[in-house]
C-alpha cells in the first residue's frame, strides 16, 4: 500500500500551470499513480521512433552532453596509442643499450593509472556535487576546469609533466563519467532510458575511434606537432559543451528531490513534445515521482550519504552496480586500446598497425549503434551474457594464436580477432553497463552509486594498466597474445557471477525496482515477477500448474512498503 507519509490528507499538489492547486486525498493519488504507472507500461510498447517523437527534446539533451565523452574518449585513445608514436617515442622516449627509444612499461603504467587516479577523485567530487548543485552548474564548471588542465598537456616537456597532466585531466573526465550516466537514466521516462545510457557508451567510444583517426592523420607531421596537436584538438569541445549545459534543462528528479515540484514540471514540458502533457498526465507524473521519493527516503532514513549505499536493500544493489561495472575491465577488451603497441609486438609495421587500429576502434560506432536497436528486443542480463561468452570465446582464440610462432599471417589473425572483440564489446557490454548501472540505483543515491560504481571498475583499470603493458612489452612478460587465456578465465567467473546476480532491469520503472529489490526476489525472477507498485505488492508467475497456464501467488510486502 502507499506509505502514509507520501500523501497525507489534503496534501497540495501542482496544477500544470505552477499557480493553480489541487487537493487531493489518499485515494486521488493513488489513481493518479495508477494513471501515471499506466501511461508507462504503453510506453513501454512503444518502438524507438515511436517514443523519441514524444521525449526527443530531452533525449536531444542527453545526447548533446554526453558528447563530453568523446574528449575522455579521445585522451584515453590517444596516450595509449602515443606509445606506438614515433615522434612521441623520440621527444619522451629513453634509449636503450641498442640506441632504440622506448617508453618503459612503467611510465606506460604510471601515466594511464594518472588519469584513472584523477578520474577517482572526479568522481569523489561529483558524488557530493551532483546531488546538491545539480547536473547543469556542475557540468558548467567542470568544462572551465577542463579547458586550463589541456594546457598541461600540449606544453608537457617530461614525463613527468604528462603525468601530472593526466592526473589534472582525470579530475574533469571523473565527474562527466557519472555526471551523463545520471543525467541521462533521470531526463527521459523509463522506455528511453537505455537508448539515452547506450549513447553514452557511444560518445566514449567514438572519442576512442577519434584519437586513433587523429593519430593515424598527425603520423605525417614533423617533430613535436605529431603529438602536440592530437592533444590541442580537444580544446573544440568545452566551449560548446559549455554553453550547451548553459541552456540545457535540469533533471526532474533532482528537482523533485529537492522540493522543487514547479521547476520539475517545467522541466518535465521542456523534455517532451510540446502539448503532450496536459493538467491531468502531468499531475499524475508529478504524483508518482513524489511518490517514488517518499518511499526511497522511507528505505534511506530521509538521509543521502555514501553510508546509505551499505543500508538495507542499498547493500545489493551497490554490489551489483559495482560488479557491473568491473566487468568492463576484465572482460580483457582493454587489448584493444593498447591495438597498435599489441599490433607491433606481433611483427607488425607502424602505419599498418595505426591503420587496423583504426579499424578496431570503428567497431566503437558501428557496435553501439546496432545495440540501440537491439535494447527493443532484448534485456540488459541477456545482453551482458553473450558479450561475456562471445568475447571469453575470441580470446581463447587469440591465446592460441599467441603460441604460434609470429609471422604476417599471425599478427592479422589477431587484428582481425581484435576487431570481432571490440565489436562483441560494443554489441553488448559496453552499452547495457550504462544502463544497468543507470537503473539498478535508488534514485535518492542515484549519483553516489554510480559514483562508487565507476570509482571499483577505476581501480579495476589501475590493476588492468599495471598488467597490460608488461603483458605486451617484450621487454617485461612479453605475454603478448598469449593473454588471452588470462582474461578467458577472467570471464568464465564474471560469466558465473551474471547468471545468479544481476537482474533483468528493462522495462521497469524506478518505483518496481524499488519494489523487487525490497522483496529481495532472486536475479532470474526480475523479468517474469508482476508489480504492483501502488497495492505494494509482487505477483509472481510460477509453473505449479500441470497445464502450463500457470497461477498467480501475491507476495505482500514488508518493512517501508507496508500498508
């Protein structure tokens, strides 16, 4: 039932205009919520052209500043691929008893964990920022931030000065990594929150494919300008982005969170098509984002802190967040940013290498972009189960190809398996991580969880980065493509933890979540259980019936979600 401190007797409610009100009773919200709750199981019908007309004010929104990642894209695309540059290698590099420039694995290491240190504290900052300052003025600042820590780049002399300029550089890169997940799974309803999160997962992947073009493009530039441009390009971006945030409008749900009811329904006309709210659809949006609130601030004790993370229900789904995340990382797709070092380890020639690099990295767009399409008819679980098994697959292959003897024929293979594991990557758990870990939160710690979130898959990346270049560098492990059996064993027990913990999450609104993880149903169970969110109660299919038709057995709830 709905909790009595949701609505009491009499409570206000907004009209559509922000100056007339209406009174409604416990029972008047409950229809409301029913109506609204309604209105989103059709949307949920709705094929991607069909919602988009309706919502694209606010996906265009999401899509414009999502496109901050592609800069974080571009600098992580471009310093490991520097690695593989000869006129990089000649200004940082140091020379060997054989007079050979080289960066040391180490300095390859140090400088990518910089960024991943930088992003640590990014993301440290935002979890605190973004709940009490909102996306926009956060976003705002941090573009400001961005275009001074550039400057430490392109006028880089050492090593040393690259390091600390990526650390400088991972602070900004930090915030926008969570800030667009939220903003995106909060400015749109339910059916288009996994389009909006897989595009962000294309931004970040474009910028990959972008640093890898640029680099190929600045091989023909004389002396220092072959990697001091690269790096200037970036300087496109904050502007923009700047003055696109400017004008952007703020999530509902963080307005809603903060009282906010009138700018919320502001916000709400501004994302959608125009005329498509009326008085009446708008107070009942309004009615079940409050209602929503009410019951995540019951689960919480009214407080926003990381400690809520830990509490109760919290517990489980910042484990999943978590774990998701991870997955990224050690699904062993990291090789491919590393394509053009991996590529001339095998035997292969600089350019060629720059150029299946480039074909790896194309795979970022391509992958991304089919995978929105595929979000209509398939869920997140299933998609992360057959990226993990397609890519521990391709990397058993890799693994034996690494035990061959090197030749052409070889170091193609491999490109050519490189390509198909970006691509598996991009199909599947590149975008469904977004949306999962967009999805999976309550929305009161929304941003702290996917701050934690992104904070484990960081450090993940700093083991990752340590073990990569020595993996790769002949003057280390010199592995090479024997890793791949490392990260097929890596998959099979991140393969094991998906089938028995991470739940179906498509298709449900924020308040059924919040229903199924209360009633603690098992992961396998998210998709088949019915909800009903205002009587507070699960309706569970089960196959008792030796007919097959099955029988409905009503689970009432417990603890804040009681009558």
């Amino acid at each position: 039932m709905l909790p009595s401190t949701v609505f009491d007797e009499k409570e206000i409610l907004p009209g559509a205009d922000g100056t007339d009100r209406a009174v409604a009773t416990q029972d008047d919200s409950r229809a409301l919520i029913d109506a609204a709750i309604a209105v989103a199981e059709y949307e949920k019908t709705l094929s991607f052209s069909q919602i988009f007309k309706l919502y694209w004010k606010g996906a265009v929104w999401s899509i414009v500043l999502s496109l901050a990642l592609i800069m974080e894209g571009m600098d992580t695309g471009l310093i490991n691929n520097f690695f593989g540059q000869s006129s990089f290698i000649n200004h940082f590099g140091f020379t060997d008893a054989a007079g050979k420039k080289y960066i040391p694995a180490d300095w390859q290491a140090a400088i990518n964990n910089a960024n991943n240190i930088g992003s640590i504290i990014g993301l440290a900052i935002n979890g605190w920022a973004q709940s009490r300052f909102g996306s926009r003025r956060v976003y705002m600042v941090t573009m400001v931030l961005m275009t001074g820590f550039i400057f430490v780049l392109v006028f880089a002399t050492s090593l040393q000065m690259l390091f600390a300029g990526a650390l400088l550089c991972g602070i900004p890169w930090g915030i926008l990594q969570t800030l667009t997940t939220a903003y995106a799974a909060e400015i749109c309803p339910p059916a288009m929150r996994g389009y909006l999160a897989a595009w962000v997962a294309m931004s970040w992947g474009a910028g990959t494919f972008l640093a890898t073009g640029i680099l190929r493009g600045s091989l023909s530039l004389t002396g220092d300008w072959g990697w001091r441009v690269p790096y200037m390009l970036q300087w496109v971006w904050p502007v923009p982005l700047f003055v696109a945030a400017f004008f952007a409008p703020e999530s509902p749900w963080y307005l809603v969170r903060m009282g906010k009811i009138d700018q919320a329904e502001t916000t709400l006309r501004r994302c959608a098509r125009a005329g498509h709210y009326t008085e009446d659809t708008m107070r009942q949006q309004i009615a079940l984002m409050v209602y929503t609130n009410e019951v995540e601030k019951e689960e919480s004790a009214h407080a926003t802190s990381y400690r809520d993370l830990f509490k109760g229900n919290n517990r489980r789904r910042t484990e999943i967040a978590c774990v998701t995340w991870l997955i990224q990382m050690t699904n062993g797709q990291a090789i491919c940013g590393y394509a053009t070092v991996f590529l001339q380890a095998a035997g292969m020639p600089q350019v060629q290498a720059f150029n299946y690099s480039m074909g790896i990295q194309s795979g970022n767009i391509l992958g991304t972009g089919v995978a929105i399409y595929l979000m209509r008819f398939f869920g997140r679980r299933t998609f992360y189960l057959a990226g993990q098994g397609g890519i521990g697959f391709f990397m058993l292959i890799v693994g034996i190809l690494g035990v061959i003897p090197a030749t052409s024929g070889v170091s193609i293979g491999i490109a050519a398996l490189l390509v198909c594991i970006n691509l598996t990557y991009k199909l599947t758990l590149g975008p469904a991580c977004y949306a999962i870990v967009s999805e999976i939160p309550s929305g009161r710690i929304r941003a702290q969880t996917v701050v934690l979130a992104r904070a484990s898959y960081i450090c993940m990346s700093l083991v990752i980065n340590q073990l990569v270049p020595r993996m790769l560098n002949a003057t280390s492990w010199n592995w090479g493509a024997k890793s791949g059996f490392f990260f097929l064993g890596l998959n099979i027990l991140t393969l094991v933890y998906t089938v028995f913990r991470i739940p179906e999450t498509r298709n449900r609104t924020y308040a059924e979540l919040d229903l199924l993880f209360a009633e603690k149903v098992p992961a396998r169970k998210f998709a088949s259980a019915t909800v009903d969110v205002t009587n507070g109660c699960l309706h569970e299919n089960n196959s008792l019936d030796v007919e097959g038709k099955g029988e409905i057995q009503q689970i009432e709830t417990a603890g804040s979600m009681k009558h």
